[in-house]
C-alpha cells in the first residue's frame, strides 16, 4: 500500500481509498480529497511537514499524519 505521505514533489496520484474513519475522514473530504480524486504532489515543506497539493483546481497544505490515512496509486 502507498500512501499520499510516501509520494515524492512533482509526482500525481489518484485517490484509491481513505483508511481513517469518523470525523477525520470527514474533514479529508470535506476538503475534495474522494476516492478517484487526481492529487499533485506540489511541494513539501523543508523538514517534510506539511504537504502541498494541488487538488480539484486549488491548493491544499495538509500534514503527514492526515495524509498517510489516504491510500493512492
């Protein structure tokens, strides 16, 4: 399994699931982030934390911890 906190700057994914529940889940997608959603890796901060992406035409910091509960191909 590859997780969005494994994906190198520069690289697109797509979305495969979301392995977190409740409320967490929620909020991931709340902010676009669904199964089958195209992700751009734009950025990481320099010490790794958080992640910039591009997402659905706009732009979204979001930490590491979040981001290893989204599966990605």
């Amino acid at each position: 399994m590859r997780t969005l906190k494994d994906v190198k700057s520069g690289d697109t994914v797509i979305v495969e699931k979301i392995s977190c529940a409740g409320s967490l889940k929620r909020r991931i997608m709340d902010m676009g982030i669904t199964k089958g959603t195209t992700i751009l890796v734009r950025k990481l901060a320099p010490l790794g934390d958080p992640i910039e992406l591009t997402v659905r035409g706009y732009e979204l910091s979001l930490r590491k911890s979040d981001a290893e509960n989204i599966i990605v191909k």
